[in-house]
C-alpha cells in the first residue's frame, strides 16, 4: 500500500542497538532485525546467544545510555556525571540561550514531563494545565516555546497522528518519545514497572534508525503504535 503525506526530512538516528528477545518480536513485526552498530561495536544476536544473555544485553541498554561515548564509561558515578554534563550544557543552557528563554524552571518541568509521559498523547495546553496545577502558572505559548528548543536540540521527537484510512495527517494527539532512555533515567530514576513505555520507546527509536518516517496510527477509534512510510511504502 502507498501513500502522499507532506514529506518531511527527519535527522538520521545513531546509537548502539542491543535487545530482548521480546523486543525482537516487535521488531520482526516490522521485518527488522539486527545489524552490525554504526561505530563498529557488533552488536547483534547470534542463534547461540541465550535468553538470559538477551535480557541482560537489554537491561543493560535501558538502564545505561545509547549515546556513544557512554560505550567507555563503566557505569554508575561515571555514567551519571556523563550524562548530567549533557543535560546541562548542551541542553539547558543551548535551548535557553537559543530560545531566549528567562525561567529555566519551567523548560525543566516540561522536559520532565514529557520524559515521563513519553509514547502518552500530549498537547501544549495540557503541559501548561499541569504545570499551573502544580503551581507553576504559564501559558500554552510558554510551553510551545520550551518544546519547540527540545525538538530543535533533537532531546524529544515529535510523532504526529496518522489516519490509516483517510491517509492524512491529524491535527490534534502528538506523542513524544526522547532520543535517550539514560536521560530519561537521570531525571526521572530508573523504573523498573515503567517496560511498556521505555520499550515502545526504544521500538521507535529503531524504527527511525533504518530511515522510515513514523507516525501513531489511528483506524477510526482505534489506536495503532506506530505507522512508517519508506519510499512511498506503508507498513
């Protein structure tokens, strides 16, 4: 089946790829499998590798970080400051600076909230209900400010709605997904409970390493994770 949405370039995805043997299951759905990582670390899974290596190799990957230097570190203290120095100077002082924002409180409390609500349906206006329910009072144009930095500095992507049937693109019900579990991890704590959102997570983000653009389906009322288009092609 084909379609002609509004195409659009997405930036290319580079990280380190390792997976479960539930993980594979999805991605066989999609007729992915895994490949050789792009800075020469083999990172896929032979047929003696065991399903206790599988679940390792996964732990490992959601509970450390995809960003390549991350591969040197050994974890814990190392591995946190890494990733703190990131968050701090590539993050918040870029988009502040670029984005001329004045209350990095507030970008802090988005980037929080979408890192927690990460394959949820958002909208600016709920962000902003939160975040004034929560005391802090801002505007649905404060937040378009605070996550148009985050799509631009590539910490969050922005997945649009996809009508199977009628072919087009929604206006309403975007979901975020975070280019980094490890981030999310930094600020959020690692949650052990939290499988279903950290997978449909990294199952993104590899649909989008092998070129396809993706989007949340929707077949009528019902919900479809994910849509991708490549070449003209609808999986």
């Amino acid at each position: 089946m084909s379609a002609s949405p509004n195409k659009t370039v997405d930036p290319p995805l580079r990280f380190p790829y390792e997976a479960t043997n539930g993980v594979m299951r999805l991605l066989r759905k999609f007729n992915l499998k895994p490949v050789k990582s792009d800075y020469g670390i083999d990172c896929s899974l032979d047929r003696e590798t065991t399903e206790a290596q599988r679940e390792q190799l996964y732990r490992n990957y959601i509970s450390s970080s995809s960003f390549p230097y991350a591969i040197n570190l050994s974890g814990g203290t190392d591995l946190r400051q890494y990733l703190q120095g990131v968050y701090n100077t590539v993050i918040l002082k870029d988009i502040m600076q670029r984005r001329r924002l004045q209350d990095s409180d507030i970008l802090e409390r988005t980037i929080r909230y979408l890192a927690d609500n990460i394959g949820n349906v958002a909208s600016l206006k709920s962000i902003a209900d939160t975040l004034t329910s929560s005391g802090r009072r801002c505007s649905p144009h404060t937040i378009e400010n605070c996550v148009d930095g985050l799509l631009g500095s590539y910490m969050f992507y922005c997945v649009s709605r996809y009508d199977v049937h009628g072919k087009e693109h929604l206006r309403v019900g975007n979901k975020y997904y975070m280019v980094d579990v490890g981030l999310r991890n930094l600020l959020l704590g690692i949650r052990p409970n939290d499988f279903g959102h950290i997978l449909e997570n990294v199952v993104y983000l590899e649909l989008r390493r092998r070129g396809n653009q993706v989007f949340v389906g929707k077949v009528g009322k019902q919900e479809v994770n994910f849509v991708c288009l490549n070449g003209g092609d609808r999986l």
